[in-house]
C-alpha cells in the first residue's frame, strides 16, 4: 500500500466526553477519549458490558454527539457538518456491521448489499452485489430473505453490504455477538480478509480480548476512561 495513504488520518477524537441526565442526577458515560485512526490500520474498543463501548461507536461515527470534545472523519469535524452532510459522509465513506446484523427483512440478500449501492447512485449495483456475495460465499443464497439465512449468513450479508460500497473505514460493533463460537470465528477470518484486501480502516468495539488481539492496536475503555497501545 502507498505509504502516504497509510499515514492519512480517516479518524480523530479529541478528549471526547459524553453526560446525560437521568432523574436530576449526571451520568458521566466518557471522559475525554481519544484516539486516532489511519489509512489501512485496524482499532479494538474492548471493555465490560455498559462501559460505554456503542456510545462511543456512535460518537465516532456521527450517530450521537459528544458533550465535550472533537472528533474528525476523513479530515472533517463532524461539529461543524450537518445531520444531512454526516449522513452523506457515512454513505459515502464509511461501512458498518452490528451484533444484530440490522438486515431489511422485506428485502432479499442481493437486495440488501444493493441497498447502499443504490443510495449512493452507484451503476451496476446488482453485478457489484452479487460479486459480494459471491465472495462471502452465499452466491447460492442471492434470493433468500434473511429470516431464511442462519445467524451466520446473515453476517456474512452483513459483511458484503457493509464492504460493497468500498468504505475507507468500517465500524464494527460486537460482529459476533449473536453467533455460536465456530460461526463467529469464521465470520471474523472473513472480516479480517475482506478488510485486509480493501486497505479499509477498521475500529471494532468487542468484549472479546482475544479478538482484539488481531487489531492492530487495542484500547481498553473503564470508568469512562480510554487507555491504548498497539498490540
């Protein structure tokens, strides 16, 4: 890969805090995390159950504001963009996959990954879907609705719509926490050489330590604290 493009900033948070109120009381979920994210490179988010994992996801992905803080995708302060121009960037640039797969249940496996290529005003969207398909191994399955597909089919779906549209980061939160340990092994060899062939930046939030020691650098979130180091 072009060393320039690895050195190239797709992600930045800046002392990133996050309260709410709850019956009068303030709840401190983060206190000032930070982090940066570079071309190519892969990020774990480990930490217990209500660490405040997902909050940060979202904050990072401009899902959910910080209360404190900045952070940057792709070299814009999503402080300063729109909900409509945050939207545009995510379409455009960034992929995700979820614990719970988040697959339109009216919609076949084919039309799911055609979905964001569709969005995006993209040509050839059902040739480039199905190629994707193909490459997580469910050419077979292109006309199946999810609630015909296994746990793992249906991330393996997941995985090729979230890659089809050749995001130059991807998201991934707890991928395989709704699969049994064999199917969420295969999954994340699949995440990891889909990312690895696409050069796509990815931050994985997981609760598994040894999955995170694939990334290429791991921080550890607790108390609402963000500690890290390269593994």
């Amino acid at each position: 890969m072009n060393r320039t493009l690895q050195s190239e900033t797709v992600l930045s948070a800046e002392s990133v805090a996050k309260q709410v109120i709850y019956h009068g009381q303030t709840l401190h979920i983060l206190s000032a995390a930070s982090l940066t994210v570079r071309t190519g490179e892969s990020v774990a988010i480990v930490g217990a159950s209500g660490s405040g994992k997902s909050t940060l996801l979202a904050i990072l992905a401009g899902l959910d504001t910080a209360s404190q803080g900045q952070v940057a995708l792709f070299g814009q302060p999503l402080a300063s963009l729109s909900e409509d121009d945050r939207a545009r960037l995510r379409r455009d640039k960034v992929g995700f996959v979820f614990q719970n797969f988040q697959l339109m249940p009216h919609l076949s496996a084919l039309e799911n990954v055609m979905l964001p290529l569709e969005l995006a005003g993209r040509r050839g969207a059902r040739d480039a879907a199905a190629a994707m398909l193909e490459r997580v191994g469910l050419a077979h399955r292109l006309d199946h609705y999810p609630r015909h597909l296994s746990g793992g089919e249906q991330q393996r779906v997941a995985l090729a719509r979230a890659f089809a549209p050749g995001p130059g980061l991807l998201f991934a939160d707890e991928p395989t926490g709704n699969l049994d340990p064999a199917t969420g092994r295969q999954v994340i060899d699949l995440l990891f050489g889909l990312n690895r062939e696409a050069g796509t930046a990815l931050v994985l939030v997981t609760h598994d330590s040894a999955l995170a020691g694939r990334c290429d650098a791991l921080y550890r979130l607790a108390d609402g604290m963000l500690a890290g180091a390269a593994t």
